[in-house]
C-alpha cells in the first residue's frame, strides 16, 4: 500500500511539473505573439513593408533619380532582372539595369521626363518571401507590368528579383 501512495505521489508530482512547464511554454507563445502584434502596430503589416521598399528603392530609385544608393537600399547585393528576349534569359544586376537606364533614358527622353504612377496588384507574403505585382505608368504610358520577388533578411525586405512585361501598345 505504501508504494501505491508513493507511485501516486510520485505521478502528481510529476503532472504538476509537466503542468507548470505547458504552462510556461503557453505564456511564453502568448508574450511572442504579443510582441509581434506590436511590432506590428508600430511599423505597420509585412506587406506595408514591403510596399515602402518597393516604392523607395524601385519607383523612386530606378524610375525616379536612379540614385545608386537609394536603388541598393532596397535590392539585395545578389539581385538579378531576368529578361526574356528572342526566347532566352538574360540576367543583369542593379549596376547593369542602372546602366541599361541611362541608354534608355537617352533614347526616349521624353517617356522618362513624364511622371511616374503605380498600381499595386498584389503583394503576398508566406514566412520570409514575398512576391509584390504592379502596374508602372510613365506619363498615360502603361510602362511595365512587374513581378517582384522579395526575401525579409535582418536588415528587412530586399528584393532578390524582378521579371515583367511590357504591354501590348495598341
């Protein structure tokens, strides 16, 4: 009978110590999600973030002032455009689209004088990667339509790649 009583103390002194430790491990995923909430609250959602990157680092930088420090703000040193042309990839990097600017700019002046508009389409986030759609106007010129792939590093969201098309002038 005594082992009973000790085997069932032994048990409950064991439930209540898995008890305290599902209880600490409760709180401490409560005090996580509550942190997170106000990191939220005080830099806005994810995909507020990232729209904030785009429109610094993209809009202002590339389609802006092409302000090389403002334009690697918000791309990632491994950055690559992907562009298809006479059905093969070509990979440039942010000096190499920086460059390709300059040529257009020079061909078409008056497009890259007209003002820059946009329209955000989509922007999804799963965990660290994101994916962001826009519309890009130059003038009444729909521009490019761009699909931008985002990875959040320490330092936030940079973007890592961007493909797009160009619509059909009709």
């Amino acid at each position: 009978m005594k082992n009973a009583f000790a085997l069932l103390f032994v048990g409950l002194l064991v439930c209540n110590f898995y008890a305290e430790e599902v209880g600490r491990k409760v709180k401490a995923e409560e005090d996580n999600k509550i942190s997170n909430k106000e990191d939220v609250n005080l830099y806005g959602s994810e995909e507020e973030s990232i729209k904030q990157i785009i429109e610094r680092a993209y809009i202002q930088g590339i389609h802006g002032n092409q302000d090389e420090n403002i334009v690697k703000s918000g791309f990632h040193q491994n950055f690559n455009m992907l562009v298809l042309q006479a059905d093969t990839i070509q990979k440039f990097t942010v000096d190499e689209w920086l460059k390709r600017i300059e040529k257009m700019k020079a061909d078409n002046p008056r497009l890259w004088e007209a003002k820059t508009a946009y329209d955000f389409k989509l922007v999804d986030v799963t965990g660290p990667a994101a994916v962001a759609k826009l519309d890009v106007y130059r003038g009444e010129v729909h521009f490019s339509t761009d699909y931008m792939l985002l990875y959040k590093f320490e330092e936030g969201w940079r973007i890592v790649s961007k493909i797009f098309a160009i619509p059909d002038k009709k």
